[in-house]
C-alpha cells in the first residue's frame, strides 16, 4: 500500500510509477482523512509506502497528522519506506516522519527523495521555474525516481537517498516553524471576479475539498482546516484569477500535466 499526498501533481507522478512498479495499490491520504479511515489490512508480503511533498523542510502537517492516528493490522515485519518530492532538500523531513512513525508502531526501512519543479509561493522572491527549466527538473527527478524504484522493489533497508540540506536545522525547526505557524492558511486566498470563467477547476484539483464551486459561481474557501497552502487551485486556473495575498502577483503557474 502507498499512502500519498500531492498538491500540484509532483508527488502523484512518482507515487503512481512505484504503484505501477511494485502492483501496490494508491491511497490518498486527503481522502482518507476526510473519510475518517485510519485503519488497515495489509496483505501478504505487501510493502508500506508513504509518499509526500516537502512543505517547510518537513512533511505536509496532514500527513503526519494521518501517520499519528494510522494502524495497519498485521504490519510487523513489512517493508516501510518513504518517497518525498522537493524543490531543494528535506532538511529534517525525514526525522519528523520517524517519529510521526513509531507513533503509528512502524519503522523506516529506507527514504527516498528527488528534486521536481518548484512550485512554492515564496513571499518577495519568486522560486517558479521557467517552463524549459521545470521540464528539465521533471525529467531528471523521474528518471532518479525509475533508478530508485527498483531498491523499493527489493525491499532494501539503511538506504537514505535524500537532497541533503546545508542547514537542516534552520530550515525545517527556525523557517519551517514559522511556515506552519504562520503560511499554512487559507485565509488569504481571493478571486479576481473580472478575470474568473467560473470554471469550477479550482475546486477539482483541490486535494483537501476546500472549495466549493458550483457552476457558474464564484469559487469559496470553506475553511475546513485542511489547507496546506499546496496552491494547486493558483496553479491550475485557467485565467490566472486566484490570488494568495500579494504573494502570487505576476508569478508563474506550474503544475504536473
């Protein structure tokens, strides 16, 4: 089984090629959360897979928010490993997620991760790669994560195949602290009306259902707490209509097709 989030596409895209590669089923932890569903069954020789992007230098909070209230039946002595995507390095992401894990009563067998396009709405700079630059960076993550895949495949443990961070400490505990405290909301996303076609996408590609966009209506954040400011909604609108703040103006869209 794979547990995975992705916001704007990143993550799925890796997630479905280990699903593909080991015949394991997906599961989306958004889904899973708004279901409620936090217990499993794993099968005979099944590998237990968790598969996110870097948010902060740390997991999504909805992911070890899931991990701490997850139970597998039947999980001793199976296969744990962790795939994160990122835009630079995972400073201590994987720290945080073993410790999110021996809640859960599971080990990290081995963690993986490969840079993808970035697609971060970093206040005052802007991080969003070129349109050339994000397919070379697409290109070059798949094919490490098709070199990675095969470890997985073969269940091998002690591996730590990660983007390592020169300041692992400041990044995830001083800047991604404040991330969480203070980025994570989705307070400041707005609509330009004018340029809005009403479209409803937004609310498709939501990977928490944190808007409603009934046809030919303006879309609304309903404040559900589950927003992870992934920005897929900016990312994915058609007419450039979605705004966070002042963070999103004049910058560029990005998202896996």
């Amino acid at each position: 089984m794979i547990f995975y989030f992705s916001g704007t596409g990143n993550t799925l895209s890796v997630a479905k090629r280990i699903a593909e590669a080991t015949d394991e089923r997906l599961i989306a932890i958004a889904d899973a959360i708004k279901e409620k569903k936090y217990s499993y069954q794993i099968q005979d020789g099944e590998r237990i897979g968790f598969c996110f992007p870097i948010h902060g230098w740390r997991p999504p909070f909805i992911v070890r928010d899931f991990i701490k209230q997850l139970h597998i039946a039947g999980a001793n002595g199976h296969y744990v490993y962790a795939f994160a995507t990122c835009g630079d390095d995972v400073g201590l992401t994987f720290n945080y997620l073993r410790q999110d894990l021996q809640i859960a009563g599971l080990p990290l067998d081995s963690c993986f991760s490969v840079i993808m396009p970035e697609s971060y709405m970093f206040p005052l700079i802007d991080v969003i790669d070129k349109p050339e630059k994000a397919k070379e960076k697409r290109t070059e993550g798949l094919k490490k994560a098709d070199k990675y895949i095969p470890y997985i495949i073969n269940k091998e443990t002690g591996l730590q195949l990660i983007n390592e961070s020169h300041w692992p400490r400041t990044n995830s505990i001083v800047i991604g602290g404040y991330f969480v405290k203070h980025w994570v909301t989705d307070s400041k996303f707005s609509v330009d009306a004018d340029l809005c076609a009403r479209c409803g996408k937004c609310a498709k590609v939501c990977p928490v259902q944190n808007i409603a966009a009934p046809a030919g209506e303006l879309p609304e954040w309903q404040h559900n707490g589950l927003c992870t400011t992934c920005f897929a909604c900016y990312h994915h609108c058609p007419k450039h209509a979605i705004n966070f703040g002042h963070r999103t103006k004049g910058k560029r869209q990005m998202y896996f097709e």
